[in-house]
C-alpha cells in the first residue's frame, strides 16, 4: 500500500525487534523494510516476533551502509527520542503523516536508531525532518518496534488520502547519493580554501546541510552548484 516509503532499521541489536517491526508494519500497510547492518539477521526470534508478517521480513533488504539504504531517496525522517538542537521540522508523530503529504517528493525513508544509542549524527544529518513521539517527561525512550508501531500507524492516517500530485519536479529532485556528493566537494573546497578548518570544522556541515536539505534542489540545480565548485577547483589547481 505505501510502497514508496521504506522503513529503515540502522544497527538494530535485537532480532526480536525486527521481527515485531514487520509485523506492526504489515499491520499498517507497509512492506517495505530495509535492515542496515543488522546485528543478527535472519535470526529465529525475528521470525517469531513476525508472526505473520515473515514475508516482510523475507523481502527486506539488508545492507552494510546507510549511503546504500538512501540511495534513490530524496525525502527523509529522522525518528527521536531526545530533542536535539535540530534546526529541520521537528515534528510529532501526528504531524508526520500532513508533514509528508505536503513535503513528500519521490521515495521517502524513515529512519530509526539502534536500541541502546539512537540515530548517529551521521545519519540525522540526512534528514529533511525529525519525528519525536510525545512521551512522559520522565522516561523518553520506546521500545524500537513499538516506535515503528506509532509511526506506521499515525503515517497510515494521515497519508490515507491520496498523494498529490503537485510535483512535475518529482523525478528532477537531487536524491540523496547525488546531495552527498555536492556535500563532499563542498567540503573539499572549503578546506582547501581554507574557508574550514578541519581541526576546528564546529558544526558548519551540518549547518550547510540543512540548508540544502530545506531547498531540495533539483538535480540541475544541484549541478550548477557542482559547476561553480569545479571552477573554484580547477582555479586553485592551476595557481
Ligand atoms: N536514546 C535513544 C533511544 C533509542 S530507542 C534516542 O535518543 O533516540 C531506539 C529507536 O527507537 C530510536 O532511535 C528511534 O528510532 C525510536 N524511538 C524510541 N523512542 C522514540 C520517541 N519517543 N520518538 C521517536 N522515536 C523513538
């Protein structure tokens, strides 16, 4: 049913959390989960906790990277527990199904992080939004599945209404392989020019990066901006 939304598992430690990932997935209409560097996989406990959800569980991909994972992407959620000093929508998990219905472009991924640790800086920094489900003060951090499991089910609410289709830039939009490349060149060019210190590089990237991340430019957009720095680069060659 959403099959343009893929729910990504980063690191997961327990198997048992897969396999109830799958299951409250299939129960919302999604099918499409994606496993990064799973600790244990295939694993029996997975199978058990799927329940009847072993197909999801069959169909998964499971692959060593997250730039893997995000391939063909060009929107994605971070899920959290903690609020971080974020400066990309933070939203509910309510907000995140209208969120989607209006932002949404392409293929979408949401993310989740290991049990214990969370998402890594690495990969909140490819996200265009985040998602932090309301808790009590006290205690923030849900179990991984049951966190799929409101997820799913409030993205399943709000995205009942049909896409819309407002976007005939929808397959222009850089994907997230093509925006990580521009980030690598610009950060080459801003440490050869000495414009970043790579000793002291404080939080520039990630600040550029929700920038850009807030634009979504197109591809053609985002080749231009390759353009100027090839220039910038070819000009510091030839000194
Ligand atoms: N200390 C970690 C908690 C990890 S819990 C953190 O700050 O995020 C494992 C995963 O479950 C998280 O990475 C996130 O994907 C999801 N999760 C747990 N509690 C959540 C919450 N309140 N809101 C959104 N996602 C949550």
């Amino acid at each position: 049913m959403f099959n343009d939304i893929d729910i990504i598992l980063i690191n997961t430690s327990h198997p048992g959390n897969i396999g109830a990932a799958a299951r409250a997935m299939k129960t919302m209409g999604f099918k499409q989960l994606v496993l990064v560097a799973p600790r244990y996989f295939p694993h029996a406990e997975a199978e058990a906790l799927a329940a009847s959800a072993v197909d999801v569980l069959q169909q998964a991909r499971v692959i060593s990277s997250l730039d893997e994972a995000l391939m063909g992407i060009t929107t994605v959620i971070g899920t959290s527990a903690r609020q971080r000093d974020l400066a990309a929508p933070l939203l509910t998990a309510r907000e995140c199904g209208s969120w989607l219905m209006q932002n949404r472009v392409g293929r979408t991924a949401i993310l989740f992080g290991e049990e214990r640790t969370g998402l890594t800086n690495e990969a909140l920094d490819r996200c265009h939004a985040y998602v932090t489900i309301n808790t009590a003060d006290e205690y923030s951090s849900l179990n991984l599945a049951q966190a799929v499991q409101i997820i799913v089910y409030e993205l399943q609410l709000g995205l009942s209404m049909p896409k819309i289709e407002n976007n005939s830039a929808e397959a222009l939009l850089a994907d997230d392989s093509a925006m990580e490349g521009y980030f690598q060149q610009l950060e080459g060019v801003m440490v050869t020019t000495e414009f970043l210190d790579p000793k002291f590089p404080k939080r520039l990237m990630s600040r550029l990066r929700r920038l850009y991340h807030r634009a979504r430019p197109e591809v053609q957009e985002l080749n231009i901006l390759r353009g100027i720095l090839t220039a910038v680069e070819k000009k510091i060659g030839d000194e």
